[in-house]
C-alpha cells in the first residue's frame, strides 16, 4: 500500500517537473547557408511586459546578447564588420508571464483491498499555485528585405534565488536550447 501510495507521489511530482521543449519556425523558402553574418537589430533586446523592472535591466540585456552572441559564432555565424553589411539582424524578446497550476492534496483514508479510501474518512483540498514563467524568443530578419526568417523560443520557470553567475549560466544554457535546431535542415 505504501510503495504504491509513493510510485503515485513520484508520478505527479515527476510530472509536475515540465521540461519545455524549444520550439522554432522558419522561413520554407530561404537558403540558411547563404547567412554568413549578423548584427543587432535596435533595440537588440526588448521586453514582455517593458514595465517589469525585475527583469528588464541593462545587467540582463548584456547576459541576454553575450548568450547570443556566443550561441550564433558556436553555428558559424559571425558579428558584420560594419552593421550595414549583415546578412542577418538579430533580436531578443524577454517575455515574463504568470502560470498557475491547480494542486490537489488528499489527506486521511487508504487504498485498501475493497477499494479507495477503505478504512477511513478522507478528504481532499485543492489550491491554485502561481509561479513566474520566462520566455527567451530570438529573432532572426533577413537584413536585405527586413522579413523575420526563423525564430526560436524556450519558457523556464523563474528561479529568483539565482547568483548572478548563475543567472548568466542559464541564459547561456536557454540561448542554445533556443538555437540549437539552427540552422534549419542542415
């Protein structure tokens, strides 16, 4: 009764864990390996709601870009020598939002040999829970014509507790989730 009273725990929690899957579209009709180069589009990093002072800050616009900018060199992209000459800009969105989930509890009765709750009252309690949740959207605009040609997102529950080092770390981290299936078909 225990173990199983435990696998059911396990089961939820476990579930409760969402691992978010990246998702990305792109433009069907354009040649990825014709981009060569980038450069930041103005402003280079925008933010859902811009009102949010938590996260909007220079300290997070330079995390955000430095990611970036590493995770584009890492697919061979490089920074344009002069702006004007990329084949690609680049712009990052920050979107905060709130998520909440309804979490029940059972308290008091067993799963008995006859069924639920044999051998004893039961109830149970249900609450809504709220917890912050950052979207990390990139960008990609052909530089000649101005159209918006791939674009990648990855949501992640907000740790506030973080370092700043280890704020940097996970936006190292999203920013290559986000652009790992770049570029597209290759």
């Amino acid at each position: 009764m225990f173990r199983l009273a435990m696998l059911i725990s396990l089961v939820l929690a476990l579930g409760a864990c969402q691992v978010s899957v990246p998702r990305t579209d792109y433009d069907l009709n354009r040649d990825f390996g014709q981009y060569q180069t980038w450069s930041w589009s103005e402003p280079a990093v925008t933010y859902a709601p811009a009102s949010d002072p938590r996260v909007a800050s220079d300290l997070t616009s330079r995390r955000v870009k430095e990611a970036v900018s590493a995770q584009l060199d890492v697919r061979g992209l490089r920074p344009a020598t002069e702006p004007a000459t990329a084949d690609l800009r680049v712009q990052a969105t920050l979107i905060t939002e709130i998520h909440r989930d309804d979490v029940t509890t059972h308290y008091g009765g067993y799963w008995g040999y006859w069924g639920p709750y044999w051998g004893g009252p039961g109830y149970s309690q249900t609450r809504t829970v709220e917890y912050p949740v950052m979207t990390l959207q990139i960008d990609l605009f052909d530089a000649r014509d101005g159209q918006l040609v791939w674009r990648g997102s990855d949501s992640a529950r907000v740790n506030e507790r973080l370092s700043p080092l280890e704020r940097s770390r996970e936006m190292h981290e999203r920013a290559a989730r986000v652009l790992n299936s770049y570029p597209p078909g290759y």
